[in-house]
C-alpha cells in the first residue's frame, strides 16, 4: 500500500509542480543560454537508482560544458578532483561554476528538471540521495561499515529531497547522510513524506548546507 501511495502522491506532484513552476523553468533555461556557452541541461554522468539500476538525472547546468568530464580527465583539475574525492563528492568552492549556476543551486532550482525523473518513474519526489557509481565503490572502501546502510539504500528509489537535504545537505558526510537515508528507507511513511516536503521549503529558501 505504501509503495502505491507514494507513486500516485509521486505522480500528482510532479505534474501539478511542472505545470505551476513552468514560468521558473522557461525563466532559469533563458538565464543558463545568455549567462555561458553550452546545453540548458547538465551533462551528468548516470546515477543509481532503486535496486542498483543506473538511470540519467535531469538538471540544470550550473557549471561550464562538459564540467564533469574536465573534473576527471583534464590534468588543470587534479588537485580540485582528489579534493572532491576527499569531501564525500562536494566542493565548497568549485571554478566550474558559472554565475547564474551559483545562484540556482544555492536555491536548489538546477534540480527542478527532476520531476521529469519522478513521473518517469526513476525517482520519488522524497527519497535517498541519487549517488554516482563510483562514489558509492570510493566512499564504501573509506567506510566499510556503510556497506549494510547502503543495501537498505537501493532497495528504495532516490528521491529530488529527502532528511539529509533538509538537516544540512552538503555540510553531512557520507558515513552520516547513509545512515540518515537508510533509517528513512525503512520507515516507509506517507506522513513522514509529507512531513520532508514541507521541510524542504525553509531549506531551499535559506540556501544553508548548498555548494
């Protein structure tokens, strides 16, 4: 029952968002073409979704073309990549980003493009984070306790918020934010849902934890 609830909530939300925040989407896409050269949409590599599936995210670009690309394979970036790879996948203070990227991830709006993957069905509007493949292979060997964290993990779909987006965001480790993605996981609540969403609002509006 759970699992229906939470894909028709899914379903309503995602569509009644499209549809009241389309001004913002056509507003932030305009804003991304006159600000730097390169695609409305980030080219971000596939991320895991529910039982281990790799599925692409929609996003905004926030950072220059082929960011991703240039992060791991162009010599200029390998101080900023092992320092990447050392802060669970975030950076403070990253030169890819571009000025309207600033702004629309300190107020979250680079992942509205998600809803796309809620009503695909690759993601819930609350859920665990949607990790890369390869940070959950690196950060797994530097915390070999988060392994049993996160099989729970993948044993739910990745959600566009969730409790460690709401109670820090980037400023939460990996060993902490499994741990925190897992107990939701197995609490399995539609209230509790609920209770993220209207959570979340305050948080994007402060802009606290963003990088």
């Amino acid at each position: 029952m759970y699992d229906f609830l939470k894909r028709i909530m899914d379903m309503v939300g995602s569509l009644v968002g499209s549809i009241l925040l389309l001004p913002i989407f056509l507003l932030v896409a305009l804003a991304i073409k006159l600000d730097s050269q390169g695609p409305i949409f980030a080219e971000t590599p596939m991320r895991v979704g529910r039982d281990g599936e790799l599925f692409k995210m929609y996003k905004f670009r926030s950072m220059i073309a082929n960011a991703h690309g240039l992060l791991t394979t162009d010599p200029r970036f390998k101080k900023l990549y092992d320092e990447y790879k050392k802060s669970s996948y975030k950076l403070t203070k990253d030169p890819r980003i571009t000025r309207v990227g600033k702004f629309i991830r300190k107020y979250s709006l680079d992942e509205l493009p998600q809803l796309i993957n809620v009503l695909r069905g690759e993601m819930s509007l609350v859920g665990p984070r949607a990790y890369y493949p390869d940070e959950l292979e690196e950060q797994q060997k530097n915390y070999p306790e988060t392994k049993e964290y996160v099989n729970i993990i993948l044993s739910g779909k990745p959600g566009i918020t969730g409790i460690w987006q709401v109670s820090g965001r980037s400023g939460i480790n990996f060993d902490e934010r499994v741990k925190m993605d897992a107990s939701y996981v197995q609490k399995r609540s539609i209230i509790y849902d609920f209770w993220l969403i209207l959570k979340t609002i305050p948080a994007v509006i402060s802009g606290k934890g963003a990088v």
